[in-house]
C-alpha cells in the first residue's frame, strides 16, 4: 500500500475508513475511473413523470413533468469485448428537486420475478430484459424497487460499448421506470428516451451518486446503505471526482 493510500485510509480524526472506502478507492485511482462500471457511454435524454391514479407520496413522482436527464450505459466488471457482463444504465434527472438539485437513478440488468429483481445478472444483449436498482428504495411511505423495462420494441444490441455507443446515437431508446413492493405488481411512473451520444471523456462523466443525489421521499433504503455509501465516496475520491453538490 503506498504512503498516500495510508494516509487517506483514515479519515481527518484518525479513524480508520471503512473497508468497502479503501478498496473501492484502490480500484478507482488504479483504474482512472469508477471502481465499478468504470467504461461506458453516456447520452442525453428526456424523463417524462406520468399522471398516476395512485398517490405515491413524493411530489416529483405525483406531479406529472418532463425533465432533462444524462444517461450512462456500462459494462460493470469491465470485461473486454463480446463477454457477458453485468450492465448498468445510470440516470441523472437534472433538476428533478428543484434548480441544481438532481436525481441519481442507478439500475443494473437483473430479472423481474419476485426474489430476481434482485439479482444482477450478466447479459450478451442490452435491451433482453429489465433492469433494476436491485435493493429497495424508500418511495413515500414504503419499501419499493425500482426497475426500466426496455420497450417492447426495442431493437437489439450487443452489450459491447460499441454497439452500445452506435444504439444511443443512431436509435432513440425507450425505458418505462416502474416501482413495486413486495406484494405489489409494477407500476409505471416515468418512460425515459435517449435522444444522443455525448462523447464524454471518462474524466468528465458526472459521479452518479444515489446517496448522495436523491429526493426526500424517494431514496435508496438504510439496508446495507454504510457498505454502499462507503464504497461511492471511496470510488469519487480515487477517481479525483467532486461530489455534485
């Protein structure tokens, strides 16, 4: 471990940082990059909130609207090529709090029964099934997972970048957003569609953070929520990112 890693292995009274800290932060300054999903591509869309007949308990979600937003698509263990990979498709709804107050959404490819929505799982092609945010968000007053389903009609893509980059700039792309508790069917609440590549160069893609950027009834839940925030401030400090806010 080098001298700079001791260092800031603890934090500024001394205490040891925790371990998820450490080595997502090893792995973000080794790579340049994110820990995890550290190669992706990124584009601009538009998230719509739908009318809902169902009161949700968090405002954005119960006040129909349209918001800008960046998405980013990648490879979470950044296997080279063709190989299955876990997928992930991050989502930053500017201003969905208010002016320069943004939502981070972060779902990676899993199954949509019951017990898999919380599985992640390797995929050969993007749009072949949902994607989750794989533990529960607090959505109002409950417990929820949040899922983007790809369109019916969603062509198919290789999960490769480049055949992902080719995707976001040839061929709008559509996702609904959708929420369910445990005994609860999906419920739609957004549709999302992807207008264009952005080209952004990996030094310069935002640092999706839902614990970080969230509402206040629409947050990821406390299950875990330590290891996990750990690892996020662990991966922008070795990356060299500022947190958005």
């Amino acid at each position: 471990m080098s001298s700079h890693t001791q260092r800031t292995a603890t934090n500024d009274r001394g205490e040891p940082r925790p371990w998820p800290w450490v080595v997502a932060r090893w792995v973000a300054e080794l790579r340049k990059g994110p820990a995890l999903h550290p190669h992706g591509v990124t584009g601009a869309a538009t998230l719509e909130v739908h009318a809902n007949e169902q009161w949700w308990g968090e405002p954005w979600l119960d006040r129909p609207g349209r918001y800008p937003a960046l998405v980013r698509w990648s490879r979470a263990a950044g296997l080279p090529g063709r190989l299955p990979d876990g997928l992930g498709l991050a989502v930053r709804v500017v201003d969905a709090g208010g002016p320069g107050r943004p939502l981070d959404l972060l779902f990676t490819t899993s199954g949509g029964g019951r017990w898999m929505r919380h599985v992640p799982l390797p995929r050969r092609h993007a749009l072949a099934g949902p994607y989750s945010t794989l533990l529960a968000y607090q959505v109002g007053d409950r417990p929820r997972v949040l899922a983007a389903a790809p369109s019916a009609d969603a062509p198919a893509v290789r999960s490769d970048l480049d055949a992902l980059r080719t995707a976001l700039r040839h061929t709008p792309l559509s996702f609904e957003l959708c929420a369910a508790g445990p005994r609860e069917p999906w419920r739609r609440f957004a549709t999302l569609t992807t207008h264009s590549t952005q080209g952004t160069p990996p030094e310069a893609v935002p640092a999706y953070d839902p614990y970080l950027n969230h509402l206040p009834r629409l947050h990821p839940t406390p299950r875990l929520s330590g290891l996990r925030e750990a690892a996020y401030r662990g991966s922008r400090t070795g990356r060299g990112a500022r947190p958005h806010r």
